[in-house]
C-alpha cells in the first residue's frame, strides 16, 4: 500500500471532532479517512476522480464518490458535513476560490493544507534560477500538477478577499511547528477555516 | 473468463404460491409461478443470498448452460461464478423471471388457472413493487430471511432499489448498476414507440395473438431494433459498424445496405423469435411507471428516509440512456441520508450495455465489493 502515514494526519485530526461527520476532497487512497475512522471513528466519505485511487479506497473498506471536484460540490446539500478535508490537493485545482467557497457551503468548516511556495528552500532554487523541487513539492516543472502555487501570505490575502475565517493555522516544516517567519521557514501550511 | 470459472450446467426450478399478491395497480393475482435458478450454496446461517434482478428482456437464466452444447451461457454469466467477482464459493446467488415475464414465471404466455387459456390481455399490468413481493415472497419459501445483497443493471438496479424501500431489513447490501431513479420523459418516449410498434402490428389481437395462433412479430422486432440503438453509444455504434457495407457498393435498393441495418434486423429477428410481445408491453410499463420519489412531492431523498442498506451505485460515462447524472440523483438521496454509499462512474464505450461487459476495472470494482460483503458474513 502506497500510504504512507503524512505529516499533517495527525494534525488534521486534531481538529476533527470524535464522531464527525467528514468528507476528504481528492481522498487518493484513502489513507487519511482510514486514520480519522480509526482515530476519532468519523463517519467519513471520501471523493475521488482517479479510477485506480478510487478502487483503493474502496479496498479500505470506505465510502468513495467518484466525481472531478472541478465541477464543484453539487450532489452535497449546504451545512450536511462537519469538515470538509482538502489535503494538499489546493494547488493542483483550477478552480481554487470556487471549490473553497464549496467546501465551507457543504461543511461547517473546512481544513485546507497545502505545500508553502514561499518555504526558503524554494526561495534559494529559484534564486538559482531554477523551479523549486522539495519534499512537499516532489515534481519537475514539466509534470507538476500543481498550477496554483502559492506563499502563506498569499493564502492569508485570499481568505481576507473571501470573506474566510481563520479559526486556526499551523505550519509545518518536517512535522515540527513554525512559529517565527513561518513564510519563509514553513514548508506545509495547515488552515482550519470557517464562513466569515 | 475461462469456462473453468463458469457455474457449469444448471437447472431451472419453478416455484409456486397459492397466497394471493395484491398488486399496486389494486388488482389482485390469486396464484403464480416464478421460474428461478440457484448457483453455489445457502449456508447455515442462510445469510449469503444474492438476489440477481434482470432488466428489460432478461430472465432468470443467469449464468451457466443448460446443455453443455448451448451457444451462449445465462447473462450475465461473465459475473458469477466459482472465483468471478460474484463468487459462487462464498456466496448463494439466486435470479428470477419476474411477473408477467415469458420464460416460465406467470404472465400472458401461461395459462390462467382459472380459464385454462393463455391470460394475454388479462394477464395484470405489473410494477417493480409487485416483483419484488413476488421475489421477496419465493426469498420466504427458500428460508432467506435478509438477502446479503440485491445487485441488477438498468431496470434490475430498480428492483435493488424497491428492495431497499420495500424491505429494509431484508437487503444488507444494494448494487445499483447502470439505473436511474425514474425515467426521463425522453425514455418514457423511446418505450411508448415500442409499445406502439406491437400495439398496432395487424397479429397483435388486442395481446391475445394466442388464441388466433399468430405472434407480432413485426411490431416486437421493430421495438427491438429501436431499443438496441438506445442500448449503444454513438461511438460504440461507429466503431463496431461504422459506415461498413454489406455488400461491396451501394445498392441503390431498400434491402439491407449497412452493416449496421444487418446488425439490428439480426438482434430484432431474433428477439422477436424468443420473447414475448405482452411481456415487452409489461416490462416497459414497469420501467414507465417505477418512481419512489412520487409519494414524496418528487423529493427521492425523503423517499429513501427508510433505507437501512449499504450501496454501490455504478454508472458508465458513454450511457445516455440511464446516464451518469441519474445515478448521481440516486447518490444525492442517499448522501442525504447519510447511509453507506459508493459511487462509481465508470470509462466504458458501450453505452447502456456497457454493465453487462466484462471490463477489467468494472469487475475489480464488483469483484472489490463482494470481497467486503463476504467479511461482513
């Protein structure tokens, strides 16, 4: 099995109520619902477009919805889930506002994690003159899914923009918080938010 | 699939009823016979049936051969099976002919007891409800109190779902293939064709052609013609057919010219041969009319308020007969109801057909879910 237990799993279930109700956006193999059901016994969906991600998380026992996130959230009625998961998937969407703005209409909140373009290893490669590649960003420019990069600041301008809650934020640079420069020093940025 | 994995050779069995099914329609059918066949074993605990629900033209022939020379094996026998993804050595699997069907379950073909001729005409206009009495009544009489899982395609997906509301506790699991919560007034359209291609064939006598020795045959082939096209995906159709000839040119003539017309004279000669003119008028009407939603002001969330079962719901992106978007409808009601449920939307250039193919995915997902049902025995 490609799961392998990440860093920010534990983090996110620490911001999940036992017994929640929670659905995982671009779930994969469905190794973070698998530890929240273990953990904290959510009750738990997960959705997914990848037709052999899929069929792993059906594996584990799950419930797994097939559908591109893209089209947005339409088969999910507003306020239906506690939290709404979107781990390490943000940078990869087209529709970056729309699916953040869908993830706080179906949860009544919503836990966003994604790599820190702004972390300094990333900041020296491109001072090198060359696109960063790191553990939170493992692809070479020409094969990255990853179309929206984006720092910490940039993130904290757009839930301003949104009209987003912060309830919580944390950063993470190998599974240790960041507390002092966490732009330029964190790696994972992790944000618990709400409708404002 | 190799043969070696097939059920082999089986029997059909018949059973019989003597207590009256009311049916939906407020008529009552005094007594009835349901033609069905069992493959593998009912174990002690009597918890591992699988109900297989068939579609439009289906029977309860699913898998395995009568004869060891039959040409084609039971549907669906690419499914079931010693180590297919419906595995006959963990699971009693069990299809029916449903009412009003024309292989040996009570419907205008066989004889009404109480006139001792063909019912035709009188035989009742029957619903997925009634079936599913009917199948949930033959459950009592082989002792299966709750069925581990109902799985049909197209309109056997409906009965998995009627399954689900009728019986809550009778179903564990639901698998709901290539189905729709009711049909789209364009397919109501496409079987109000159908029926009038039989309707109006001069050997329909009013459906009892029995009595005068004659079948309508013109007007069931022409159905059938007409279903097969909504069976396909354009592009299942051109790549299969294309714009192939018969023959080497065109032949300026109204004989069969394409590949395609040869292809579809062929499926409706030979349907019109085997199956029944009534049975295609009934089975059509059920699909017309099945709509759990319509008790509950069109809302088929608080239709499935009293839903316990488990579901895979599976549909296939080239279907536009029952297409993805009305699984999805099934898995919004669901979802409401915060009940187990996956969902699948499967690649496949069949079309609606598509869930009787042997898709490697497809199966993987079947074979995937019958593993989790199996441990949950």
């Amino acid at each position: 099995m490609s799961a392998q237990f990440r860093q920010d799993f534990a983090v996110i279930a620490n911001w999940i109520p036992f017994g929640a109700k929670v659905l995982d956006l671009g779930c994969e193999d469905g190794s973070l619902l698998k530890f929240l059901e273990g953990s904290l016994e959510v009750k738990g969906y997960g959705i997914e477009k990848d037709d052999a991600h899929w069929l792993n998380t059906l594996k584990q026992g799950l419930n797994v919805i097939q559908m591109d996130l893209e089209a947005g959230l339409s088969g999910f009625e507003s306020q239906s889930f506690d939290v709404v998961v979107l781990s390490q998937t943000l940078q990869a969407m087209h529709n970056t506002e729309k699916i953040v703005h869908e993830m706080l209409r179906v949860g009544k909140e919503a836990i966003v994690t994604f790599p820190n373009f702004g972390y300094w290893r990333h900041r020296i490669q491109l001072m090198k003159g060359q696109m960063p590649v790191s553990k939170t960003l493992p692809y070479e420019w020409y094969n990255t899914p990853n179309i929206h990069l984006c720092t910490i600041k940039d993130f904290d301008e757009f839930c301003i923009k949104n009209k987003i809650g912060v309830k919580e934020r944390l950063i993470l640079t190998k599974g240790k918080p960041i507390h002092v420069m966490p732009n330029l020093m964190g790696a994972l940025a992790m944000y618990r938010l709400v409708s404002k | 699939m190799s043969e070696k994995n097939s059920v082999g050779l089986v029997k059909a069995k018949l059973a019989q009823f003597t207590k009256p099914l009311k049916l939906t329609s407020g008529k009552k059918l005094p007594s009835y016979e349901l033609a069905y066949e069992t493959y593998g074993k009912l174990n002690v605990k009597k918890n591992n049936a699988v109900l297989v629900c068939h579609a439009l033209s289906g029977n309860h022939h699913v898998a395995g051969r009568y004869k060891k020379d039959d040409k084609y094996p039971g549907w669906w026998d690419n499914l079931i099976g010693p180590g297919r993804p419906l595995d006959t050595n963990r699971f009693f699997v069990i299809g029916v002919n449903n009412l009003g069907g024309c292989h040996g379950s009570s419907g205008s073909k066989s004889i009404n007891p109480k006139t001792k001729k063909p019912w035709g005409s009188d035989f009742p206009i029957v619903t997925v409800e009634d079936w599913v009495n009917a199948q949930a009544a033959l459950m009592d009489q082989l002792g299966i109190e709750s069925l581990a899982a109902v799985i049909g395609g197209s309109l056997g997906g409906m009965q998995a779902i009627q399954w689900t509301l009728s019986y809550p506790k009778r179903a564990r699991h639901a698998i709901v293939i290539a189905a729709a919560p009711n049909l789209t007034a364009q397919n109501v359209a496409f079987n109000e064709v159908a029926r009038q291609a039989i309707i109006t064939d001069p050997d329909f006598y009013n459906g009892d052609y029995y009595r005068f020795k004659k079948k309508p045959k013109r007007g069931l082939r022409i159905a059938r013609m007409l279903g097969h096209i909504t069976y396909l995906s354009d592009d299942a159709m051109g790549m299969k057919f294309g714009r192939k000839l018969k023959n080497k040119n065109i032949e300026y003539s109204f004989d069969v010219n394409f590949e395609m017309e040869s292809y579809l004279h062929h499926q409706g000669d030979k349907f019109a041969e085997e199956f029944d003119a009534n049975t295609y008028l009934r089975m059509t009407r059920a699909l017309d009319y099945f709509d759990p939603a319509k008790d509950y002001q069109g809302n088929l969330s608080k239709a499935f308020k009293k839903v316990e079962a488990e579901f895979l719901v599976v549909s296939f992106t080239s279907d536009w007969r029952f297409s993805p978007q009305r699984s999805k409808e099934i898995v919004k009601a669901l979802l409401d109801n915060e009940l187990t449920v996956s969902y699948a939307e499967v690649t496949a250039q069949h079309g609606h057909d598509a869930f009787l193919m042997s898709d490697p995915h497809y199966h993987g997902i079947l074979t995937t879910y019958f593993k989790k049902i199996a441990n949950q025995l």
